[in-house]
C-alpha cells in the first residue's frame, strides 16, 4: 500500500518527443523510486464549475493522504488513484497543460514537482500550503501584500523552482528561459506572477520553510481564527498554528537541494 513504483506517466497518451522531455526535466529533480505517479490527463474538465481545480489550473501536486480535493467532486480518475491506495503523491498536469508548448510543459511540470520536494523535505510545508490555499480561495484575509498566488512562500518558491530550471543548458537555457519570464510578465493572464518573479534571482536561495513561518506568524491572528470556525476536511492535521510553525521550524528539516 502506497509502495508502488514510481510510474512517469500513468495514462501514456505523451508523444516521444514530449516523453524524453518530461523525463530530462524529472532528472533535475530528486523523485523517490516509489509511491509517485505524474499523471498527464487526456482532459481538460471544461464542464466543471468556474473556479473548480480540475477546470483552472495548470496543474496539482497531491499528497493523498492528506487530501485536499473534494473526492466526490474530483473526475474518475483521480478518484481511481485515490482508491487505489498506490500512491502517496500524485502529480497531475492536465491537458492544456502538457499539449501547449514545451517551455510551458517544463514549466508546469517542474513547478509541481517542486511542490512534491517542499512535501519530501517537510509534510508540514505541505500541510501550511493546504491551508494558506483554503484561508485565500474561502476568506477575505486582510493582508499587506498583493493577492496573487506567489504572495504564498510554497508557491513562490515552486514558480522559482520552474524558472530555474527552464534555465538549464540541456532544456531552454537562461536567454530563453529569461525572455519567456519577461513576456509573460508583460501579458497573458499571470503577469501579476510573473511581475513579482522579476523582483527575484532565481539562482538565489529562498528558503520556503522560513518564509512560511513568517508568513504564518505574520497574520496568525487570522489563520487561527480560521482554524477555530472548523475550516475544511483536511485541516484538522494541523492542530494549531502554534502546531504547524513548530513543525516548519529547522530542526523537523531534512535539506531541500537545489535542482
């Protein structure tokens, strides 16, 4: 249970090109041997609600264990890995996510498997990540900082993770990867992201572990609040916040590498 080999794509409907580019971008990356499965889904669930995960994003790393999804809103086959009790960690791109662009594909790609790491070097980044998402997309946190994804340290660093390593010789190279980074921050709809990466050297270490610890004692008024009104499913894992920022303090740390 939850032991079973590592599987890089679990519906193989990738083309070959697509396929040795997926693995060149898996190399950069520290993927346990099992318990993992990067699923690439045929479809893009365009008949699901606004806002709905399965509908907007360009991709999800899930620990099933701890949740997160709504099973019961979730397509059949997430359902199905779920069941299976195969898999700890699911890694899904669905498929205006993998069928755009290569640069795009390696891009969301290394930014979920980078969410994976953060899970690897501590759950409990992974838990605060899980919560930090619930509090923004169900509350009107009052906060200083703009309202955009990466003002959440675990997205950051992911979104940081992914221009790196677009950057590397053997994929895209810095000019490249540096040009796709300014376009994007000059249209599209993540230029607000993009415009808050430029502020950044992604060379640069950023230590999400910290930086979500001061996120968290930041506001913690609020997210204790939040915590106390009996928020989500899976939240009850995380005690309380005092609970979750002893947990992401250095000494629960295993060394996150660079990729």
């Amino acid at each position: 249970m939850w032991n079973s080999d590592t599987n890089f794509d679990y519906l193989n409907v990738v083309s070959v090109n697509k396929k040795a580019l997926i693995h060149s971008t898996c190399s950069k990356f520290k993927i346990p041997s099992k318990g993992v499965v990067l699923l690439f889904d045929r479809f893009d669930y365009k008949r699901y609600p606004k806002g709905s995960i399965w509908r907007c994003n360009l991709g999800l790393h899930l620990n099933i264990k701890i949740g997160y999804v709504n099973y019961r809103k979730s397509p059949k086959i997430i359902q199905k890995l779920i069941d299976s009790k195969a898999y700890i960690h699911l890694i899904w791109l669905p498929k205006r996510s993998w069928n755009s662009s290569e640069i795009d594909l390696v891009w969301n790609l290394s930014h979920e498997l980078r969410h994976l790491d953060q899970d690897i070097k501590n759950r409990s980044i992974t838990l605060a990540y899980y919560f930090l998402k619930y509090c923004f997309k169900c509350f009107d946190m009052d906060i200083e900082e703009d309202k955009i994804h990466t003002v959440l340290p675990p997205e950051k660093d992911a979104e940081l993770a992914a221009w790196r390593t677009v950057r590397e010789r053997r994929l895209f190279g810095t000019q490249m990867a540096d040009s796709y980074v300014h376009d994007n921050a000059n249209k599209g709809t993540k230029k607000e992201i993009f415009r808050d990466l430029l502020k950044y050297d992604p060379n640069e270490e950023y230590d999400v572990s910290t930086e979500t610890l001061s996120f968290l004692r930041k506001y913690q008024k609020q997210f204790e609040y939040i915590l106390n009104i009996g928020p989500d499913y899976y939240i009850s894992e995380i005690g309380s916040i005092e609970d979750l920022c002893s947990k992401l303090s250095k000494k629960n740390l295993i060394i996150l590498n660079s990729n």
